[in-house]
C-alpha cells in the first residue's frame, strides 16, 4: 500500500553523464553520497536524454511532450505560457510548488527577469534564465525584478536554499521542489579549491574510446568535470540530510538526473547533441519511502525525459494530463511490468551552437536506444549502429555490415512506428525553424541574448 500525496524533490545537474558516478563505475570520479543514494534507490541504468541539449530536454520535463511537440527542440527559446506542465499540475492537485536555479525555458535573454506567467506554475522562486559563471550568478527571487547574487559557489548557495524552504514546509500540505544546477557543465576548471584538489590531470584513467590526440585535452577537462562532480555530490548529502532531519524522507520521493550528457573527448567529440552514450545517458536514481515501491534495484528499463512527469504524477496519485506524450512508470515502479518497447527515441530535430562546427557538422537525426543496440539514421539513411552490450564503447559501427541488414531494416521499422506515433515527418532542421517562425543566426542557431 502506498501513501497519498507524497513530496518530490527532483534534483538534476546540466551536463552529468551516467558514466561519470562512482556507483556506475567510473574509475575516477568520487561521489559518495550518490554511491549510498543508488544503494538505496531504483537505480534506472539506461536513462536516456531523447534529444541531449539543454533547453530541449527541459521543455520535455515540464510538459511530458517530445520537442517537436512542445516546440522547445533549440536552445533559447520560449516554452508556450500556457502549456500544461509540472508546476501547473501539481499546484492544482493542492501542492506547494517551488523553483531553484537553471531555467532556460523563457527565451527572453538569459539574464532577463521571468515574469510570474511565464514560470509555468511554481509560485517559489529563485531561479535565472541561463548562466555558467557558477561563482558570480545572479538570479531573481520572487516577483522582484532587482536581480540578485547567489553567495559562492552557486550550486551551494542553491542547496541552502532548497534545504531551508524544505525546513519551512508542514507536513499538512504536499510539495514540489525542483533545483536545477549548472554544473558540471563546461567551464569545467572553476569547482571550489577543496574539490579539484581531488584530481589531478595525470592520474585519470580515460574510456577507451577517446583517441591518442585528444587524450592531454581530455585529462584536462575531466579533472575540471569530477571536481564539479564531486562538490554537486555534497551539496546532495545536504539536502538528503535536511530530509531526514525534518522527518520528511519517509513521505519524499526524491530523484536525481540531468539533463543530458557530455562526450569529454570520447569518440573525439565535445558536449552533447550527438547520438552517442556519453551524451544522451545520463544518472537517475528514484527513492521512493518504505512501501511505496521498488527499492535498492537497478535496472535498464529505458525511461527518458517525456516520461518523468507522467511518472511522477501517477506516483502521487494525481491523473496524468491528456497532453503528455511520454509513459507513467509508475506501476513498474510498484514492480508492475516495464511500459516501454525496450526502446528509447534519440534525435537531433535541429543542430545548432555547438554542434555546427563540429567533425560531423551538426547532422540531424532520429534513432533507438534499447538495451542492447543502438541505431542512428539521418535523413539520408542509416548512420550508425552499435552492439552495445559487444562493444560498450561504441567503437565499431556496424551500418555497413552485410550481416547485420535484417537488424537494420527491424530497427528502422521500429524507429518508423515510434516517428508516426509523434506525426514526426523528419524533415530539414529549417523546416522545423520556420514552421515555429524561430530566428537564427548565420551558424543555424537561435541567437543567445544577453
């Protein structure tokens, strides 16, 4: 028997691959809190970011729609005000709602003030549109449009945040708090001293999959990465102990995840966007109180970003919205059977920033994420195909293996139900553009105002 009207603090870091926690076992990278988090949580092994960028991914974690859908598949841009999200619907269900940190939904500026209409329905609020300058970040408090500092480290200052509203809640009335950090999002060398002491560049063991030229740069930014890592595992203590200490654990579900990856030199590549596992797995640990659910399990049922709300929302008792694209987990949760094909859906609708520049100039994509392969067509055909259980490190594509046609044709006849499903058409990336009547600049990205 589960309670009603649990809590639920999500937390979720921007840029925190799956591979980078101790109890996923990265050699390198020393996040204790989590390792005991995942000892006690269901641990879900394969979560997937469907398209691995940041505000894409955001918008699909308000809405529980796929980006194509909510129109949120760039960064920089404004999630329609009157979308049915996260906030609206646990705030009409008799929920407190709060927001902590990283927005980047409003599409106004990243620095601009985010009127109370367009905050998608939490009422607490101490959150700014987008910044990486995690030791002098603003934010907005509230309906004061004077912008603010957060003291330090931002992602301290933020966890004191969420662990004193979480102190101020009655056990009467039911809350959502969501904290979103920055990191470990590049720029990865400015973590506070005390934890980049932690690694040096000559001392990290690098996944085999990233190349001799690139091995020097890559010891480099990971160091930089795990000591952000390393302090986010911290301040996630923090706020499980604050938790505890006010005797609302055992009626919080808590989870941690984020919203994509990043690829840190694996396959030659940077950041996010591409198909690859570094970029679109990502941690997701789910702690459900005592007789609510599955606990202390790993598993690989393939969730991704659409279906955290409906999850979260059939957790709590409270009817998913006829809006919501993506699948309640939440009788798997209580040991009902996975919802899922055993696939998740990837893409890219539209590269941009980062990725326009890049070795494989930005190719827009659709794919298949399951348990054991993963297969990648653009819009001229198959594009990539791994045995990821054979080779974990993606390191031989099989797209061109006569033996393997019949896997490619079933996959892309998955792929083709799971498009139509979504009315996805897979057209140009300006396509996509136009239809929702976006600007960009000359390197195909939507400009990031000030």
């Amino acid at each position: 028997m589960h309670m009603r009207n649990p809590n639920v603090v999500l937390v979720f870091a921007d840029q925190w691959r799956a591979q980078a926690t101790g109890y996923a076992g990265d050699p390198n990278v020393k996040t204790p809190r989590l390792d005991a988090l995942a000892q006690e949580s269901l641990n879900f092994s394969l979560a997937i970011s469907n398209c691995p960028v940041c505000s894409p991914y955001r918008g699909s974690l308000m809405t529980g729609q796929y980006p194509l859908t909510h129109g949120v598949f760039v960064n920089d841009v404004t999630l329609d005000p009157d979308a049915v999200t996260m906030g609206k619907v646990f705030a009409a269900a008799g929920y407190d709602t709060a927001y902590i940190g990283k927005w980047h939904l409003d599409g106004q500026g990243r620095s601009a003030y985010i009127p109370p209409e367009r905050r998608q329905g939490f009422s607490y609020w101490k959150a700014l549109e987008c910044t990486h300058d995690y030791n002098r970040s603003p934010y907005y408090a509230g309906n004061d449009n004077e912008k603010k500092q957060w003291e330090g480290y931002d992602p301290t200052a933020q966890t004191r945040d969420a662990a004193e509203y979480i102190r101020g809640r009655s056990k009467e009335k039911p809350f959502l708090l969501v904290l979103s950090w920055g990191p470990p999002h590049n720029p990865y060398e400015t973590a506070p001293q005390e934890y980049k002491d932690l690694y040096s560049p000559e001392s990290i063991i690098l996944r085999p999959n990233v190349p001799e030229t690139m091995a020097g740069e890559a010891r480099q930014w990971l160091a930089g990465y795990y000591a952000h890592c390393s302090a986010l595992d911290a301040c996630l203590g923090q706020l499980l102990d604050t938790l505890r200490e006010t005797g609302l654990e055992e009626n919080t579900l808590f989870l941690f995840t984020s919203d994509h990856g990043d690829m840190l030199g694996s396959q030659g590549e940077q950041r996010k966007q591409r198909p690859w596992d570094e970029s679109i797995r990502v941690p997701f640990l789910l702690r459900c109180p005592e007789g609510f659910g599955r606990q202390a399990e790993r598993n690989d049922a393939p969730i991704s970003a659409p279906d955290i709300l409906p999850t979260l929302l059939g957790l709590c008792g409270i009817a998913v919205p006829e809006t919501v694209e993506g699948l309640d987990f939440s009788g798997y949760v209580r040991g009902g059977q996975d919802p899922t094909d055993g696939a998740a859906l990837i893409m890219c609708p539209h590269p941009f920033g980062e990725w326009t520049t890049a070795r494989h100039l930005g190719r827009a994509y659709r794919g298949l994420r399951t348990r054991r392969h993963t297969y990648v067509r653009d819009i001229n055909g198959p594009w990539l195909l791994y045995d990821n259980i054979a080779d974990p490190y993606q390191q031989r594509n099989l797209v061109d293996d006569p033996e393997q046609m019949t896997l490619i044709k079933d996959m892309e006849n998955r792929l083709t139900r799971r498009r139509a499903l979504l009315a996805d058409e897979f057209l140009p990336g300006m396509a996509y553009i136009r239809r929702w009547g976006y600007e960009i600049d000359a390197s195909g990205t939507v400009p990031y105002l000030p």
